[in-house]
C-alpha cells in the first residue's frame, strides 16, 4: 500500500505541476488577447482596483515608517498627551 502512494506521488506531484503551469499559461495567453467573458473581466477589473488601493496604502505605509520627522512627531504627541493627563489629574485630586 506504502509502495502505491510512493509511486503517485512521485509521478503526481510533477504532473500536477506541469497541468498547473499548462492552465496558467492559457489563461495569460488569453488575457493577454483579449477574448476574456463577462465574469473573467469583471474578476480582472475588481483585481486590478484592489491592487491599485494596496499598492497606495502600502505607499503611505512606507511613507510613515520611513519619515524620520513623522516619528519624532509621534514622540512628541505621547509626550504631550502624558502631560495633558497629568494635568487633569491634578486637577481632579
């Protein structure tokens, strides 16, 4: 039984290797052409819009880690804060 899952898998793996890359191929090859129905163009379009809003968050995202100014900023607003509640504590007792 052992001997028949090895032998499956070793000529499976690669076939469903080689059937996967096969059907991804077709698929760009048929992008790529243009002859797309309603759904597949529809799916693309949505992707398309979904990469762009990804790409401009992770543009903001590497905006604010990388800005040195912005994280002496966020310092300074802790720092700030600490000081306001202080404050209102004191006030209160």
């Amino acid at each position: 039984m052992e001997d028949i899952i090895a032998i499956i898998m070793v000529f499976g793996i690669p076939l469903s290797a080689i059937f996967s890359f096969t059907y991804l191929k077709a698929k760009s090859m048929k992008m790529k052409s243009g002859t797309l129905d309603g759904s597949e163009r529809k799916i693309l379009i949505e992707l398309q819009e979904e990469n762009l809003e990804l790409r401009s968050r992770l543009e903001n995202l590497e905006l604010i880690v990388s800005d040195s100014d912005l994280l002496k900023l966020k310092s300074f607003m802790e720092e700030e804060n600490l000081r306001e509640r202080s404050h209102r504590f004191k006030q209160n007792y």
